[in-house]
C-alpha cells in the first residue's frame, strides 16, 4: 500500500506542497467527473495559500475552479469567475 502523500505534507508542515496537493486532488477528481468534489479541493487549496500569505500560487485554484464551471456547463458562473481573476 502506497501511503497518501497529503498527511505526509501536513506532518511536516510543508503547506506550499500540500496546497499543490489538493490542486492535483482536484484535477484527478474533474477527470472523473466529480466536479463537486474538486471544487472543495479548490477552495482547500486557496484557504492553505492564504494561512501561508501566498497569493500567488492561489491563481492556479481560480483557474480550476473556472474549468469546474466550464466544463459542467456552468457559463454563467464561469463568466462571473473570469471577471474575479
């Protein structure tokens, strides 16, 4: 069994790496459909960036979020998300 790398991040507190972790969470679970799921993994990532005052690498979470809208059909949100970025 191949242990889970997000408590291995939290373990050792390397929050930029468990962002990235979440992101990559949430790409695997669009794949599949589950666009519910990866927003939450989204928005998980966006609130780690802030705790470590990293705005920066919260833009790749935003762009997530507006493929979720895109992809679902969802244009309207999709537009409203845009305007945010």
């Amino acid at each position: 069994m191949v242990p889970s790398i997000i408590p291995i991040d939290r373990k050792l507190r390397d929050f930029y790496e468990l962002r990235a972790d979440y992101n990559t969470l949430a790409e695997l679970f669009i794949r599949k459909g589950e666009y519910d799921i990866a927003d939450g993994s989204y928005e998980h990532a966006i609130r780690l960036a802030d705790s470590i005052r990293f705005d920066l690498v919260k833009i790749d979470s935003y762009f997530g979020i507006f493929n979720i809208y895109f992809m679902s059909g969802q244009y309207r949100k999709c537009a409203v998300q845009g305007r945010l970025l």
